[in-house]
C-alpha cells in the first residue's frame, strides 16, 4: 500500500511540475557536434572504455572521417 501511496504522490508531483513549467530540459548537441566531441576523445590518446562508442556511431565516425580505423583498433573499439 505504501508504495502505491508513494507512486501516486510521485505522479502527482511531477505533473505540477510539468503544468508550473518547472520541467527542466536538458539541452541536447546536434548529432554532428557529438561526434566531433566523440573523434577528440578518441584522438587525444586518453582512455576510452570500448563500450563508450556504439557501433553505429562507429560507423558515423568513420563515414565522417573523424577517425581512422587504425585509431579504433588501437583503442579496441571494433
């Protein structure tokens, strides 16, 4: 019971925060602007976990040419 309780206080709360326009947006980067971001991560030489860079923003980088596919073998981004 108590966690229906909780639940509906935490629903209520949020829509009179959503209704006062107290939702706070975060703002979000253009797709090219991440990946430029992504590339000088990459590039610097710091570590980068393999699990940072999905496969699909693998791909984007190397399609941009951000990067080179040398530079995320040697990172062990595959």
């Amino acid at each position: 019971m108590a966690i229906a309780k909780r639940r509906t206080q935490r629903t209520a709360q949020a829509a009179k925060a959503k209704d006062a326009g107290e939702l706070r947006q975060t703002p979000t980067l253009p797709e090219h602007d991440l990946l430029v971001r992504t590339a000088m991560w990459i590039n610097s030489g710091s570590y980068v976990p393999p699990s940072a860079v999905s496969t699909s923003r693998r791909a984007a980088l190397l399609a941009a040419g951000l990067v080179t596919e040398a530079t995320l073998r040697a990172r062990q981004i595959y």
